[in-house]
C-alpha cells in the first residue's frame, strides 16, 4: 500500500467520525437556519481537516492533494453540498491563490489561521453586473499614496457572511479591460467593509452566501496579491484546482445520492415487487453508475495531471462541465426512483437535487466550459 492511500483511509475514518458527531447532528437545523454556525470551521481546524495538504510550518497536516480532494467528495458525498462548497472555497481555492502567489510575509500572516479554522476565508470576484466576464468588473482599487482605495461590491460570494479575509478581484486601471485586474488580501475588519444580508438560495440552503461592499475601503500597499494587473493570469493559473474541487463534489454527491437510491429502491415494493427488480429501474440504475464511474476515472486522470502540474485550463473546463452535468442527470435519475416521496423535504433524494442545481453554474457556467473547450479545439470563433 502506498503512502498516498494509507493517508487517505487514514484521513478518511477521520472524516467520517468527524461528521458523525459533529455534523450528522445539527445539519438540519443548519439547514432550517440557512447558515453554518461560524464555530463549526474552529472545529474543522481542531480536528485538522483544514487546508490539509498544506506544509506542516502553517500548522497544517502536509498531507497530499489526495485527501484534500477526498475531504471535499466525502462532505458532498454524505449531502453536505453547501458545506462541501465553503470549505472548497476556504482551503481549495484561497489558501492555494496565497500559497501560490502570496510573500512570505503574506503566508505567515493569514495561513495559519486559515489551518486552525480561527480566519475564515472567501474570494470575491462576481459582481451584480459581471459574472464569467471579468473585464466587465466595476470594482476598482485605485493607488493613493501608501494605500489602495477600494470601491465596489460583490455579489453570490461564499463564505461572506462569516468572512475574516476576502480575495477582491479589482481594477487598478479601470481603461486595461481584464488585463487591469489586480487581487487584494481585504482585511474585513477594516472601515468601509460592510455585508449584506445571508442571500436566500434555491438549495445548499446552509452555504453561508452573502453580498459585499467596499465604500472607500483602505488596504496598505502589501495587501496586493501579487503583481498588479495580473488578477485575470493568476486566475487562470489557479482554475484547475478550482474546478477540480467542484467536479469532487460532483462525484460525492452522485455517489451519495446512488447510494440511497439503492437502498430505497430494495425497501420499497409497488404492484408486489421490489422498485429495484423493474427492469427500468435496474437499467437506469446501470446508467449512473456507469455515468459515475466514467467521470471518476477522468477526476483521478486530472488530478494526476495537476499533481505533476500538467493539468491544462481547457482539461479542467472538460472536467467541470462533465462531472457537473453528470452530477444533475444523476440525481434527477435517482429523485425519478423515488416517485412522489422524493419531491419530500423527508428524504434527502431532494435536498441532493435541490443543491446539485448550482454546480452547472458556479465556477463557470456550463456553458463557457464549452467554450473554453471549443476554443482549444478551434481558436476563438
């Protein structure tokens, strides 16, 4: 057995009792409340679950990419979507923009935070009137002397409401288009920061999800990401394992609902037999399962590409859009099983289907992962 899969059984028992005592329990009334309690990522930390493939002088566990992806299915897999999210956010997608691009100084400052659960982390780049389309960004980040004056707001952002740090996308020259776009570590203790209230959502009801403002907000000069007007390159270089992330939630919410699925369609009889011993039944059944273990293999060709830093922008726009989509036709499949008590709040069929909504547009629309993809098949059109 390699090191790679005793860390990941290792990690995964972890998980799993993690979730039983201190998830399983207080989910629904989560959900009922419609936010995660912000102590829940303190816990997280506690139990080492965060940013769990980062270096261990952070705090973190050093472990490998693998179980970072692995805590992420796990999570979606038990119908944790919102919270698979968040945490995808805060340990997938910000911690690696710091690492990535950040200073030491930078690192130092908000990493370890971010291990223990103690900084809770979001990034911002969609706004009211820009979402796929970064060149349409209204907010700017304007230099004055020693600082950067940052107007604007963000909108559908994750993790906003308990935010301790924010990535802002913003213009630093607002003429440059995509290539005037810079990346801010924002401080939301500063004045100027403010929050809308929890947005209401179709599903992932306990995503924590929020509308943000910046009215003259001041950050020093070293609260810059990186190199001014490089925003739209970093992002880029950052997507793979962004969308990675959302295709390991595809993955552990399909094998999550397939797997109560199962269960239901051997319990439950209709016209003396089984649903599972009608042949269509069975032979949609074959189909997920087939659509599942087709886009998982593609998932692990794609994380062993990012490993070796080979996974390309339009390999993970493919993954995206495959295990999204399959994610949806999966869940519907399986919601159709369960006739008139899955469209039932008592069994969680639908809050699968509900939260499986999002994943074909967060991240990337389905639709541009079609034309990133065709773009590398036929240039630009």
């Amino acid at each position: 057995m390699t090191a790679v899969n005793e860390d990941l059984i290792m990690f995964r028992d972890m998980v799993l009792r993690f979730l039983e005592q201190e998830v399983d329990p207080e989910f629904a009334s989560w959900e009922s409340s419609g936010l995660l309690p912000k102590a829940l990522w303190k816990k997280l930390g506690d139990a080492g679950m965060l940013c769990v493939d980062f270096p261990e002088k952070y705090g973190a566990a050093g472990a490998s990419f693998d179980v970072a992806l692995m805590i992420i299915e796990e999570l979606a897999c038990k119908g944790y979507s919102g919270l698979s999210g968040g945490y995808n956010i805060h340990a997938n997608i910000v911690a690696p923009y710091i690492q990535s691009i950040g200073t030491a100084e930078q690192c130092d400052r908000w990493l370890p935070g971010m291990v223990s659960g103690d900084i809770v982390a979001a990034i911002g780049m969609t706004e009211p009137g820009a979402g796929s389309d970064l060149a349409a960004l209204a907010t700017s980040a304007i230099r004055d002397g020693d600082s950067y004056v940052i107007n604007g707001s963000k909108v559908f952002i994750t993790n906003g409401i308990h935010a301790d740090l924010v990535i802002v996308a913003a213009k630093t020259d607002p003429k440059a288009g995509a290539k005037g776009v810079s990346l801010f570590l924002v401080d939301t203790s500063l004045p100027g920061f403010s929050r809308g209230k929890q947005i209401e959502k179709l599903g992932q009801h306990d995503s924590d999800t929020a509308e943000l403002f910046f009215n003259d907000l001041r950050v020093p000069l070293d609260a810059l990401l990186g190199e001014e007007g490089k925003g739209f390159a970093y992002l880029m270089q950052e997507l793979p394992r962004e969308r990675l992330g959302i295709a390991a939630t595809a993955i552990g919410a399909a094998r999550g609902a397939l797997a109560i699925t199962l269960d239901y369609v051997q319990q439950r009889s209709a016209f003396g037999q089984k649903i599972g011993a009608f042949q269509n039944s069975r032979f949609k059944l074959a189909e997920v399962k087939a659509e599942l273990e087709v886009n998982t293999a593609y998932v692990e060709k794609c994380t062993a590409a990012y490993k070796k830093g080979e996974m390309t922008v339009d390999q993970a726009a493919i993954v995206k859009l495959a295990a999204t989509e399959m994610q949806w036709k999966v869940v519907n499949e399986c919601l159709q099983l369960f006739g008139g008590y899955g469209y039932t709040k008592e069994y969680p069929i639908s809050r699968f289907f509900i939260d499986a909504r999002v994943q074909t547009i967060y991240g990337g629309t389905s639709e541009i992962m079609k034309e990133v993809i065709a773009r590398s098949l036929l240039g630009r059109g």
